[in-house]
C-alpha cells in the first residue's frame, strides 16, 4: 500500500469501526436528518435523525443475535430503502457477514447466490415473497 501526503485542509475525525463512527455521529449531530425519503415517489417526505438510525442499527442488530445469527452469513435483498441501510448496516457492525443480493435477479440466481453466499437468513421486503 502507498500512502500520500498532501495539504491538509482540516483534521478528520479518528474512528476504528463504523459504529464508533455512526455513535460519534449521534453526539455530533444526533437530532438533524441523516436520512430524508418518500415511500411512494408523491408521498410525504419521511426522516430519520442520526440518533434514530443508530437505535435501529442496534435494535434490529440486537434482534439478529437474539435469532441466534451471530456470526452467520446474512443475505440483504430489497429495494433502496431506509430499511435496507439498517439491515445492510446491523450485520456489518458486529452481527456477521452481510450477503446484499441485487433485487433485479432472477429468483433461480439469488437460490444460487444465497448457497455459495453460505447465507443463514435472509432480510428482504414482504414484496419478495411472491
């Protein structure tokens, strides 16, 4: 790995996980929007404060352990989506190993990806089902 060095503009902030980096987030920044979105393209504009995703992350991490995932493969399909992010995020951040599966594949690709993926589970929106 090459390292290069420059002029630096401002000091960045130090952080060894991305939950020290998302928890360090919530006291900086812990009631503005870290999320804005609309469920339908002409519905109302939904938001998430950075405190609020974090309790996500850890509510729904902390769901997936109590399911007996830790440490497991854990495939992601769905839409791009606030719900997505959580889950998505949840397995990375000390749950296990996150799968996230394309939902523009055939249903015969994800059977395929989701074996040699080793996924235990699998998160997807109820829409996936059918």
């Amino acid at each position: 790995m090459q390292t290069y060095a420059g002029k630096r503009y401002f000091q960045g902030r130090q952080f060894k996980t991305l939950m020290e980096m998302y928890r360090q987030n919530v006291e900086l920044y812990g009631d503005l929007f870290a999320y804005r979105f609309h469920r339908t393209p002409d519905g109302p504009e939904e938001t998430r404060t950075y405190r609020k995703f974090v309790q996500d992350i850890e509510a729904f991490g902390t769901a997936l352990v109590g399911m007996g995932l830790k440490g497991g493969h854990i495939a992601v399909i769905g839409e791009n989506r606030y719900e997505w992010a959580v889950a998505h995020t949840a397995v990375i951040n000390g749950v296990g190993v996150s799968v996230p599966l394309d939902r523009m594949l055939p249903v015969n690709e994800v059977a395929d990806l989701l074996v040699r993926g080793e996924a235990v589970a699998m998160v997807f929106a109820p829409k996936f089902l059918g």
